[in-house]
C-alpha cells in the first residue's frame, strides 16, 4: 500500500482547488471522483455562479474573497481557460436595507470601489430594473461571473501537469484515522495518507456519519429567462433585491457571453 502526502476526496470546485494547491507544494497527492469531474449530480454543476467582494454578510470575509479571486485569475494565466467574467454586481433594496448597507460598510473598511446609488442612479444606469422611489443600491464593478465546470476542469489539468494523480469511477466506502496517518477504503483497495480533505458535497455525511445532525442537504431550483424582443441584456450586472426582514432576497446571474 502507497503512503500518500494527501488524499482528495471529490474533485469538485473545492476539491479540484484542493489538489491543485496540494500540487503547486509538491505534495504527492492522489484525488478520488466517483462521478466524471464537473458532473451533474454535484454542488459544481452549471456554467455560472456569482463572485463579489463587498460581502454584506460581514466585512471579514473580503480578505478571503480578495485572495479566491487571485487564485481564480492565476488559474486563468496557468491553464488559458476564461474563468470570470467581470459584469459587475448590483444590491438593491429600499432605504433601511441591511444588505445594501452592510455591503457599503465592507467597501468602506476595505477601501473597495463600490458605488452606493439612490433611486435615481439605479434607474440610469441599470434600466432592467423598476425600483421603488426610496431604493438604495451598491454596485461593485469587479465582481460577476466565475465559470464553476471550467475552474474544475481547468484545475485538474494544472494539479496533474504537475504530478498529482485522479482516480475516476472510485468508489469510497470509508475513512478511518488512526496515530499514523488516513486510511481510504475504495472499491479498488485502501490508500494511505499523512491527511485527507473530504470534498464530497452532498455525500459527505456518508463518509463522515458524525457530521450528518449538522448537515441539511437541499435541493437549489433555477429558472432561466430570455428577454423580451428587443431587450439587450448583454450589459446587465448580476444581481440581488433584498426584500426586507423576514423575506428571502431573490437574485440573479447576468448573461454569460461564452454561453
């Protein structure tokens, strides 16, 4: 049996993250995919997902984003693929909004360029939108679009460039740590590992049952819409409306001119 420095379990966007990050150090790293890289039973599934950085969930976030974001464009520069997609993201609601207001005071404490608007600019700028007379909204210009399947497969080209091994169609059927190490139990054998990182989405209380009280696997539906003739949304930003206390925000993602 191989003594490995990392096992990977699930090469999705974390994971594939993962093993190429573990490559970049010179780890001997084996990741383990049941499914195809980038298939459609995953978290990773679809062409686009939102990025930003003037995170109104709380401003200790951006430190991270800001360093994501950076590891998205090296992996752009490594693999040629074009991950993001800079349309710009727009937070809107009315005039006691937290969102809106909690995504300025991140830009403020980051020194990020995000432009706070009143109703007025909203209707200007962004004519897609019929906003009430006392909206607010904040708009951060390098923010948009990342390319969730080709960030996973770009990845994987980069971290096997550089020696790390993917194993497709292998099952794990347990991870057991002792003093010594990481065992892997697979369909094809045990693997062992100084560390393991468990990757696997929805499946993860599977291999990890003390997890599962903690973990609430859902279901996210999206719906698609075209424009109406005559309508070009090949300018418009992504997008949330924060609806006030007590209501879910709806959002939602720009065009992708790949797509």
């Amino acid at each position: 049996m191989s003594r490995r420095d990392l096992i990977v379990v699930g090469v999705g966007a974390v994971g594939s993250a993962a093993l190429r990050a573990a490559s970049e150090l010179g780890a001997n790293v084996l990741g383990i995919e049941l499914h195809a890289p980038a298939h459609a039973c995953g978290s990773s599934h679809g062409l686009s997902r939102i990025f930003r950085h003037a995170y109104f969930e709380h401003p200790d976030y951006v430190p991270l984003l800001r360093h994501s974001t950076a590891r998205f464009e090296s992996l752009e520069g490594e693999s040629g693929a074009r991950l993001l997609h800079r349309c710009g993201m727009l937070v809107m609601g009315d005039s006691r909004s937290e969102t809106v207001s909690g995504s300025l005071a991140s830009a403020r404490r980051w020194n990020l360029p995000v432009d706070g608007l009143d109703a007025t600019a909203l209707r200007a700028r962004f004519p897609w939108f019929a906003v009430a007379d006392d909206a607010i909204g904040a708009f951060e210009a390098n923010a948009g679009i990342v390319r969730p399947e080709a960030t996973v497969h770009a990845a994987l080209v980069v971290a096997r460039t550089r020696g790390a091994e993917l194993r497709v169609g292998s099952r794990v059927r347990s991870i057991v740590e002792d003093d010594a190490g990481v065992t892997v139990e697979t369909d094809e054998g045990p693997e062992r590992a100084a560390a393991v990182i468990v990757a696997a989405g929805a499946w993860t209380s599977l291999l990890m049952p003390e997890l599962a009280p903690l973990l609430t696997v859902t279901r996210q539906v999206q719906a698609w819409f075209a424009p109406t003739a005559g309508t070009d949304a090949s300018a418009m930003p992504c997008w949330l409306f924060d609806r006030g206390p007590g209501r879910r925000a709806i959002y939602g993602l720009a065009p992708d001119p790949l797509a």
